[in-house]
C-alpha cells in the first residue's frame, strides 16, 4: 500500500530540515508561496492575500461570493465548502522497531519460543515504545 | 512514543491504529506553541499543524529529535504533499465521488485517518475530523 509518508517525498533528516527552515523563515522580502490550487483560485475570481507566508483566497469576487454567502453555503443541508489549507504543516513521524539480535544458545527451544513472541508483538510493542 | 509525548501533550501510545486525537505542541517547559491534528497511521504518526507556526514548530521537533536518543526519523511534508479541507453537511456526499468505489466512509469514524486513492492518485490521505482533512498529492499531469 502506498502512502503519503513513501511516495514521492524527499526523507529528511534533522539537519536538512533545520536548514531548510532557516531558509524559509517568514519575512518580508521572502516571495509568497503558490499553492497547486493558485490558478483555480485566481480562475474562480479568488481574492488573493498574503497568508502565512502563502498566497491564498480570502474570498471569491463576484456574484455567489462572498463572506455572508460562503459563511451560509458551508452550512446548508446537502452543500459543502472546500478550503485551500496546503499552508498548514504536514509531518510524518516515523518510529523504527528494534531489531532483534538473538545469540544462539543451547536452549533453542526457548529461543523458538521468544522469537515467536517478539514476531507476534511486534506491532504492539514498536507502538508503545 | 516517548519522543512524541515529549512534544506533544495526551496519550500518543493509547492511540489505535488508524485513530487520531486534538493536541498540543508544547515547548521544553511545557508552554503551549500550537495546536495540532495527530493521527496513528500504523507505520508512522501522522500530524497536521498551523500554518503560521509550522517553521517554528518544525525547528522545534527537529531541536528535540537531535537530543532524543531512541530511533525515530522526521519527515516535514513541505510544499510536496498539498492539504485541502472539506466543509460542511454535504461534504461526506462530495468526497465520496473521489474514492475508490468500495471505499465505505459509513466505516470511517470521526478522529480517523487512512491512506487512500483519490481520483485514482495513489499515496493521498484523509483523516475524518471536524471537517475533512484531505492530504494530496500533486501530479503534474
């Protein structure tokens, strides 16, 4: 199953992300960011600003816009609003499992039985680590 | 989990998989930075935080990981993976259309997230909250 943490995403490591931070702090020379849905916005009479560091709709212009009519369609029965927040950040947190090291011993009946242990809580015990 | 309740405040290692809760962002002295979405998502812990805040708490997490000894790695999703919200009493209607067909939301409670198809892009992601919280992928096409 592929998902959002394997595809297509660069793996950061604590430095690269401390870097890329520092290069990317809010100021007021700093180019506002595009989301991927820019040209809809613009296209659907979005009324850009600067937000967080984004360009992004704080309402549509013209006729159905409006922050009244936006407000109430986003509440009546069978309708539903969608929000551009790709300024939000998204973090994946990833949590590595031991890697068991078995040394063989004499009892290798035991030894059968811990691995068998350890393949069965597995999942659990990575969890709650 | 050690590292995460570190960072942030409730019962991480209580979550099950696929389960997501409120939370807060604290600092080293336990002062609130930000609120955040988290999400168990089984491999990893997925989180969800402001967008006014996220640098500093980006810097903060990867401050945090430096000192923490214990093997977890960070991935901060930048401008790579889009988030869109849907809104409103139709929203489970609208979304439907662009899940796969046996995709059963009815299954899906609320403070939930999965990894899923969206319009046949593989690697999306949707967590079930006040509103939707729909995490895409962009494809140049």
């Amino acid at each position: 199953m592929n998902t959002i943490a394997n595809i297509g995403v660069r793996r950061f490591s604590a430095h690269r992300i401390a870097s890329s931070i520092a290069k990317r702090q809010f100021g007021s020379e700093s180019p506002l960011v595009k989301t991927a849905c820019y040209d809809l916005h613009v296209e659907l009479g979005g009324d850009m600003v600067p937000f967080a560091g984004y360009e992004l709709p704080v309402l549509y212009k013209g006729e159905n816009g409006g922050v009244m009519k936006e407000h109430l369609w986003c509440r009546e029965d069978g309708k539903a609003a969608l929000f551009d927040v790709s300024h939000m950040g998204q973090v994946c947190i990833f949590i590595l499992r031991n890697i068991l090291v078995l040394f063989v011993s004499h009892n290798t009946f035991f030894i059968l039985h811990l691995m068998l242990y350890y393949y069965n809580h597995l999942d659990s015990m990575a969890w709650k680590r | 989990m050690k590292f995460l309740e570190k960072i942030v405040v409730g019962d991480i290692a209580g979550l099950s998989p696929g389960s997501g809760c409120l939370s807060l962002v604290t600092n080293e002295k336990g002062g609130i930075i930000d609120d955040t979405v988290i999400t168990n998502a089984g491999d990893y812990v997925y989180m969800v935080v402001n967008g006014a805040t996220k640098f500093g708490d980006m810097k903060h997490f990867s401050e945090q990981l430096e000192n923490f000894e214990g093997d977890v790695t960070m991935e901060y999703l930048e401008d790579s993976m889009q988030l869109l919200a849907l809104q409103g009493p139709g929203a489970s209607e609208a979304i439907k259309k662009l899940l796969p067909a046996d995709f059963d939301l009815v299954k899906m409670p609320f403070m939930t997230g999965v990894d899923t198809t969206l319009m046949n892009v593989e690697g999306c992601r949707i967590t079930r909250y006040v509103k939707y919280f729909v995490s895409v992928k962009i494809v140049h096409l």
